[in-house]
C-alpha cells in the first residue's frame, strides 16, 4: 500500500509520475484550482484588508472528497506546478483538506523525469507564501478592476453585446486600437526601387540572373524615368569587390513569448494552440516546464546537449553557452523551454504536438552549437552613362554550424549567393525595372506579435498571454481575420530590349491575416482611455507587474499594494458613473444630399451603424438606419461609402414573375424572394451589392430545397397547422407560432403517422404565448432599474 499521497494539477501528468516514482506513491490530480474567489459582492471584502472570500465550486466537491478519502493514512506531498498559480493551488489544497501548510511538504521540479523527481523529493520545502501572496494579490486586484469597470461600461455605453474590462486585457486592446488609428492616420508616401537584372554563369557554369539594385530611394516617377532612359544602351562592369567575414550566433532557448511567437511564424499555431500542445508535451516528460520568462539551461542539460550533439553532428558544431534572463523580474521558473532528453529528436502523440517538440528541440539543441561562418561579398556595378553604381550582395555559408539545425523566422531571410565575379568583368544587360514602391504603415499585430509586444511593455507574465488574448477575442473587441486589403494603383517602369515602357499595375495593400479592433473596441477603449487613463497607460500597468514581483519575493505587502491602487481608483469609477457622458462612438460625415439631414456613424444595439436624421415624434419623422458592412467601421467609413449603405434592400432582378431583393439583416447579409429568406455565406466572393441575378436564384433554390426536406406532414383540414423538422426533431408549426411534441414523437417516422385530431390536442395542451404590449415593457423597465440598483450597491460596496 502507498504511503505518500502526491497531489499534481493534471491526470496526465499524474499518470506519467506515478510510473516513475513506483508504489509508494499514489498520485492524484486536483484538476487545477480546487477554490476560487466566490461570485458577486462578497468576493473581497474591501473593509478588512481586501479578504478574500474563497469557495469551492460544486464541480471540484467530488475532487475533495476523492483527496480526503486518499489521505487516510498517507503523507501528503504537494507537486503543483513550479509558478506562482501553481503556488497558489498547493496553498488551496493545504486550506480545503486541513493540512498545516508550514509543515506540509511541497515539492518543485520542471521537468518530469525520474532524476528531477527523486531529486526533488529528497529535497521538499514549505509552500512559498510570498508567491501565493503574489498570486492572490493579481487575482485580487483583476476581480476588483473588472468588477469596478465593467458596470460602468454597462451604463455608459450602448450594448451589443457582453461588456466587460480588465487591467491587462484592456491594455491588450489599447495596444491594437492605436495600431489601427496609427494606421488609418498614415499617409503613404511614394518612391522607386530600380533593380537591374544580368545574365551571368553560376558557380556550376549554368545561366543564372544577377541581380543588383540602386542603393538610393528616387523620390519622383521622371527622375526614376531618367535614370532608367540613361541606362538605355549603356555598359555595365564589375566596379569593386568586397568580401568580409561574418556571423551568426544562435539564438537563446524558448521561453514562453518566443515559443508562442515562432509557432506562429513557422507552424501557423494560434498562441492557446500552442500552448495547449505543451502543456500535453510537459504532462507527458517530453519537455520542461512551458511557462516560463528565463532563458537559462541548467548544467546537467547544457552537458546532455553538448553530447548529443558531438554524436549527431561532431565535437566542432557543439559549443556549450549559458544565456543570461533580460528581465531582472524573471521569476517564474528556473529554465528555459527545453526537451527532456536532447538524444529524442522526435516526441508527441499528434501532429501538433509533434511539430512542437521538433522546434522546441531544435531551438535548444542550435542554442549550444558553434557560430555559423559566412562570407559576404557587395560587388558594385560601374553605369557607362551615369554616376552612381548599382550594388549586388551575397553570402556564403563557410560553416554552418547552429544552421545546420535551425533557422530563426528573420534568419531565413538571408541574401542569395552571388555568381563568381571578377572586377572588370563586363556584365550582359537583360533588363531593367524602376517599380513604385509606398512607404508602409505599422503593421498590424498577429497573435504573436502582440505577445511580443506586451512583453516588450513589461504587461503580463507567460501563464497570462494566452487567456488575455483570448478574452479579447471572446468580448469581440478584437478580432482575427483573413482580410482581402485594399487595391491600390502603382507605375511601373521597365527597359527591356533597348526600349523603355511605362505601364500601371495593381496590387492589394492592408489586408491579411490580423487583429482587427472591432466598433464596440475602439468605443469601449477610447471611453476607458478618457475617464481612466491612469489605469490604461503601459508605464502603470508594467509598474503594477514589477509591484507582484516585489510581493514575490517578500518586499511588498499585498494588501497595502492593493490598497494605494484601489482608494484612487474606486473615487474615479464614482466620478464616472455620476458625470461621464454614454459614449457609441459617434462621428459626424455630413449631410444627406437628398434630405439635407445630418448623417453619423455611431454604434447602436445590433453593432455598427450609420443614421440619417433623428427621430421626431413632434414632426413626425423618423430617423433612416443602416448597417455598416465590413471592411468600414465608425471611423474609416466616409459620407459616400455611408450613402452605400442605405441602398438596400437592393433590387437584383425577377425570378418566376417576382423581385428578389437583397440586404443586410441582424444576422448578416440576405437574398429573399417570395416571403422566402435566403443568407448570403461568410466566405461567398459576392455580397448584398455585387450578387448577381443568378447567385441569387441559386441560393433561392438551394433554401427551398432545405425548407421542402423540413416538412413532415401537412393537413388537409387545416393548412396553417404542420409537422416541421428541427434542430431537436418533429415540432408542430401553427402560423407562426412554433409548438413542442413530446419527446417520445419527434423522430420523423413516428410523427408521420399523426393524425390530425392527435396533432391538436398537442395544440390544445401548449401554453398560451405571453403578449408584449405595455405589461410587457413596464416589466422590462423594473429590471433595468433594479440591474442599475445592483450596480451601484456593488460599486459602493467596493
């Protein structure tokens, strides 16, 4: 029988220690947190020193009893994971089953292999309580931003969906938001590359081009016309030759950012995608611990890679190094990203996981290989008729060293090999291109690059990346989307067979597969900016990290940090919600043409919107709506792109003696023809404005089809009563009203054989649907108001 009892977050994991540590130890999972901070107001009890009020959810009380039933007669070991979350836990264990947490033992490890296990049971220790306190202080502080701000944007702004703040997400969102007003602000400004093009022997004595460019920018199409006219007929030789050594080092092993970053970059994972598939990689000893802000290798793994790669490679590729941590706050644990064994190149029970280990070790495997030696040669090109000199550059790889294995995304970007040159040597023109070049926005952030730059700001930690972007998602602030760009007209320059053309192309710019900030994120962060700027601004939330950090180590009390964040700030949440204006975002655009009536773009309760006029019951007038359709939002869209938008519904032609038309309805662009609606796909090459007669009749078609397969049975004595399919099976459709059958009738066979009679008793027995008119609505109104009672009283009672 097991003496110890060893408590680890996942089952995974527990199964793969169980094995290793053998029969007296029984492992168990606590599937993560085993407490969390209660709902509502009684979550923190501001009054006393910020107390938390911890329960156990219903789904974890199974968990507890499980644990307290394994304990009997049994040690207990606490091996949650090595940061502060996995502090936490181990804390929250010792509280629900009554253990002494100053004499229970803890242990650590970051990886899950039989010497890092027996190392660190014969070296357990007491659960950390400054990083528990490190935790609870985040938890705190994030419970009592969002609980505070979040009822604000409730009141204030219009609703289209949940409305919720939080102290990093809010930044995440800031981050992006500006990125895209930086961008919509920029004004391009235009230039010429000029490359030339050679025909030339390689090295191997095939034909092969050489290219070579003007190093300098030509502001002006002439200027770029003359340059190219002038080099009509004009002799091209090797002017000079430089050849310098060089080098590459290799980069430090993963950390947490830099692995979700080259995922992205080399395997496409969205940021959760990769870190699902580590979390997996560690639970099953492949890896050591996934999140983690150090790029330090200890010495046991410095010794096994300098191993393996004197058996894969040879001793002159292994080059053993110790990578310092940047950040001075690193905390979270004591190694880098690495594989358990260096000797496996490949691990992981599915193509993701896989793909993951593969770069994983090989980012640490290169990390500890020799330099890469190159050789890099700029030959210039003297022009017979002008002054200046082309330039063309390579590199040669001499010795490969850490490339042989891995390549980072910007290394792969590297300069091609020249052909062999010789100065003097006459070149053999082939043609010449000036094209139009535009200078170029920021770039729009990718899930990875917004990592980056969130750690760039010192905001988050590495377990918080992956669920702030996440969330920012799900509040459909941001969102990730494959764009088209728009087209944009360039000129083109080209002598070629001692004729120089002029010509115009096209290309598509600003699109791609990004966040985007949505209507509701840009108005939700400009009111945050406005009234809780202090809040929001990088500088603050990164001094708020470094204040954990200090809790971490013991410097800091959390509740006195609490507290002279909380005081100021709660004074600024009443300010707002006494006197802040509701904000939707409103831009004037101009004037109808047609009425003379003023034209906004504003968010209203179904998303984004443009309005002619306003609503005047005096003069009886109301105000005309209009959807704004992508890719427009409240700020980019213009008075004539908003006129756009009121054409609808649109007429697309007759089918079968009757108009279809199309629009845009709550749920999304539409065709309908006869009463019969018809939705246009996400993913179609056409919409509302560019569908064509026959698309239409096409999508016509196919939902009549849809409509005919729903229909079960209809009755002769009364065709307003039918047997309808749905999603949950048979129901009985009278006008408009949609009524249940029994569960036991809802296959389509048996409802077949209803009969009328039997159909109207189901109708007879259906409760009567409730009317709308002023009861209806004066219900409504009581809600409303108690919700904003609610609000206050939590508001005050933080």
């Amino acid at each position: 029988m097991a003496k110890h009892l060893l408590i680890v977050e996942s089952p995974a994991k527990a199964k793969t220690i169980e094995k290793i540590l053998g029969a007296d130890y029984k492992v168990k999972s606590c599937y993560g947190h085993i407490r969390d901070l209660s709902k509502g107001d009684s979550a923190i009890d501001v009054e006393n020193d910020y107390l938390p009020n911890y329960i156990v959810p219903d789904e974890k009380k199974k968990v507890v009893r499980e644990l307290k039933a394994e304990m009997k007669q049994k040690e207990v070991w606490l091996a949650t994971d090595e940061d502060r979350e996995g502090e936490a836990i181990s804390w929250h264990l010792c509280e629900v089953l009554g253990l002494d947490v100053h004499k229970t033992k803890r242990i650590v490890f970051h990886e899950i292999t039989k010497p890092a296990l027996q190392k660190a049971v014969q070296n357990p220790r007491n659960v950390d309580l400054n990083l528990v306190n490190a935790q609870q202080a985040r938890r705190v502080l994030d419970r009592l931003v969002g609980f505070a701000l979040s009822p604000v944007l409730w009141r204030k702004i219009v609703r289209s969906g949940s409305l919720s703040a939080g102290r990093v997400q809010s930044v995440a969102v800031r981050v992006v938001v500006e990125t895209e007003r930086d961008i919509q602000n920029f004004v391009p400004q235009s230039y010429y590359k000029i490359i030339a093009e050679f025909n030339i022997k390689d090295h191997k004595g095939n034909d092969s081009i050489l290219k070579a460019e003007y190093a300098k920018r030509v502001e002006l199409e002439g200027d770029a016309e003359k340059f190219v006219s002038d080099c009509n007929g004009a002799a091209f030789s090797i002017k000079k030759l430089e050849t310098k050594p060089g080098k590459k080092r290799p980069r430090a092993p993963f950390i947490t950012s830099t692995m979700q970053q080259e995922a992205s970059y080399k395997l496409g994972f969205s940021v959760s995608r990769t870190m699902r598939a580590a979390q997996k990689l560690y639970e099953a000893g492949h890896i050591t611990y996934m999140r983690t802000d150090s790029v330090n290798l200890s010495e046991t793994a410095r010794e096994a890679a300098a191993t393996a790669i004197t058996n894969m490679y040879g001793a002159n590729y292994s080059n053993p190094q110790k990578y310092k941590t940047k950040s001075k706050d690193a905390q979270e644990a004591h190694e880098a990203i690495r594989p358990t064994y260096f000797e496996n190149v490949q691990s992981g029970m599915d193509g993701d996981e896989e793909k993951l280990y593969k770069l994983i070790w090989s980012r640490a495997i290169a990390s500890q290989m020799a330099d890469a030696k190159l050789e890099k040669t700029t030959a210039y090109i003297d022009i017979s008729t002008r002054e200046e000199d082309l330039v063309a550059k390579g590199e040669v790889v001499i010795f490969d060293g850490f490339l042989k294995v891995y390549q980072s995304s910007d290394e792969e970007k590297t300069s091609a090999m020249l052909p062999p040159l010789n100065v003097g040597e006459v070149l053999d023109f082939n043609k010449m291109v000036a094209t139009q070049k535009f200078t170029r926005p920021p770039a729009r952030y990718t899930e990875a690059s917004l990592v980056k730059k969130l750690e760039e700001l010192g905001i988050g930690r590495p377990s918080t990346y992956a669920p702030t972007i996440a969330t920012i998602q799900k509040r459909q602030y941001v969102v990730k989307e494959n764009r088209d760009g728009v087209e944009r007209a360039y000129r083109v320059i080209t002598l070629e067979n001692n004729a120089v053309n002029k010509e115009t192309a096209t290309e598509r710019t600003g699109g791609g597969n990004k966040l985007y900030p949505t209507d509701m994120g840009m108005v939700v962060n400009d009111f945050l900016v406005e009234h809780f700027g202090g809040v929001l601004d990088y500088d603050f939330t990164a001094k708020i990290e470094s204040d954990f950090d200090k809790i971490a180590n013991g410097s800091v009390q959390w509740n006195s940090m609490i507290d002279d964040f909380y005081k100021p700030f709660k004074k600024q949440v009443d300010v707002t919600i006494e006197t802040a204006e509701r904000a939707t975002g409103e831009r004037a655009l101009g004037t109808d043409p047609k009425t003379g009536k003023d034209v906004i773009a504003r968010l209203g309760r179904y998303g984004p919107m443009v309005q002619i006029g306003k609503n005047d019951d005096e003069k009886n007038e109301k105000a005309q709506y209009a959807k704004i359709r992508p890719p427009f939002n409240i700020t980019n869209i213009t008075l004539e792109q908003a006129m756009e938008m009121f054409k609808l519904p649109r007429l697309v032609g007759t089918f079968e003696e009757k108009e279809i038309k199309s629009s845009e309805g709550r749920f999304g662009p539409y065709v309908v023809h006869d009463g019969l609606f018809a939705s246009i796909p996400k993913d179609a090459e056409y919409d509302v404005f560019s569908i064509t007669l026959d698309t239409a009749i096409e999508l016509i078609k196919e939902k009549r089809i849809k409509e005919e397969a729903k229909k079960v049975k209809i009755f002769e004595e009364d065709e307003d009563i039918r047997i309808l399919m749905g999603r949950w099976g048979a129901y009985i459709k009278r006008g408009k009203d949609n009524i249940p059958l029994p569960k036991e009738k809802r296959d389509r066979e048996i409802a077949e054989t209803l009969s009328f009679e039997e159909v109207m008793e189901y109708v007879a027995k259906a409760p009567e649907k409730k009317k709308k008119p002023a009861a209806k609505k004066k219900t409504a109104a009581k809600k409303t108001t108690k919700k904003k009672t609610t609000a206050k009283k939590t508001t005050k009672k933080k």
